[in-house]
C-alpha cells in the first residue's frame, strides 16, 4: 500500500463519529516518518470539497489543518456536484464525484453505475476531439444528476 493511502486511510478513521478533526501538519508527517508536504498531497487530492470536505489551513506553528465532514441531505449533495462541475468534466474527476455521492449514499449503485457508464470514455468513443469529450460528457453528467432531484 501507497504512504498516501496510509495517510488518507489514517485521517479518515481519524473522523469515527465526528465530522470535523483538527491535524498538525508536522505532528502529522513525525508519524509517518514524512515531509510535511506529503501531509499536504494527501489533503489537497483526497479531502476535497468534491469528495465533501471542506479544509481550512494556516502555516506556521507546525501548520494547523482543519478537515469538516460536509453533511448534507441527498438533493443538497448533489445540488453541491452540479454547482461544483463547470463546463468540461475528465474521466477520472467524474468517477470520484459519482464514488463521493456513493459512498454518502446520495446514490445507489444502479444510479452510480448508470452515470458512470453513460459518461465513460467507451461511451463518448466516437468524439475524437479530447476537449469536446469533456464539455460533452460534462453536459451528460448534470442532466443524469439532475434527474435524481
């Protein structure tokens, strides 16, 4: 297993039956005998407001990190996705979104499996044009979230 996923795996059991959790970002890299800028990577790509955290951060004093839960009602949820997706949507950002709503249980499988291959390279495989893939798959993905409201 990657450090990463032992930090994010860490952190995440971290938050038991809490929804907010403050770090040290030193104390934090001591423990996993790191720098303190592998702390920061964990944070920035998996404890993103697309995944439904909220992070705030201040440097100096070891570096204070605070990680907030976002809880929210299932149309809340995906009220946040749809407002978090501008016009163009990759592969991989839309599978974490659809993983996110899953885990929080704003969708089930069928309607997360449904979404991802309907936005799915396989899918979108006639579009030869990267960059209209994405504005393409974009619009898909919002209109299919739109109809779980």
């Amino acid at each position: 297993m990657k450090m990463s996923d032992v930090i994010e795996n860490f952190i995440r059991e971290l938050f038991d039956d809490e929804n907010s959790i403050e770090l040290k970002r030193n104390e934090l890299a001591g423990y996993f005998n790191c720098v303190p800028s592998q702390i920061n990577y964990v944070i920035q790509t998996r404890f993103t407001t697309e995944r439904g955290y909220i992070v705030e951060s201040r440097r100096g004093g070891g570096g204070h990190i605070k990680i907030t839960r976002v809880a929210m009602n299932r149309n809340d949820g995906i009220r946040h996705i749809l407002s978090s997706v501008g016009d163009s949507l990759d592969v991989m950002t839309a599978e974490a979104l659809v993983k996110t709503l899953y885990v929080n249980e704003t969708l089930n499988e069928e309607q997360s499996k449904l979404i991802l291959n309907a936005c799915s390279n396989n899918s979108l495989s006639p579009i030869a044009d990267g960059a209209l893939k994405n504005r393409v798959r974009a619009s898909i993905f919002k209109n299919l979230l739109l109809m779980f409201i």
